[in-house]
C-alpha cells in the first residue's frame, strides 16, 4: 500500500478505493499537506468535475505520460 502512496503525483490516474468518493477515478491534480499532517489530493474526472479527497482512500492505477 505504502508503493502505491509514493506512485502519487501530478497526472497520475487513479481510483478512489474508500470514502465518500468511493469508485470514482481521475487525474491526480494537486497533492498537498494538511495542518493535521494528512496528504490530500484533488482529482480531476473525465467529465471535468473536480473533488479533493484525502490520499489514503486512493489506488495509483497507472501513470500517464
């Protein structure tokens, strides 16, 4: 799982795998560290709807280039 946290970056697709966005998948946006020391990011969707969800929830599937 700790692989799969460091393959997260900028244009890295990926799915949300728990929480409230559960299922949902996209491009990885913005990574950023919150106050309370948790990594969240912001996905963007295929159909241009951006969320933020908090990085633990999310499953790197590939990168694109």
């Amino acid at each position: 799982m700790d692989d799969e946290k460091s393959q997260l970056k900028n244009g890295v697709f990926c799915q949300v795998i728990g929480g409230t966005h559960k299922g949902k998948s996209g491009t990885v946006q913005d990574l950023h560290l919150s106050k309370t020391g948790h990594r969240t990011i912001t996905v963007l969707q295929e159909n241009g709807i951006r969320f933020k969800t908090l990085a633990k929830n999310v499953s790197a599937v590939y990168s694109e280039k």
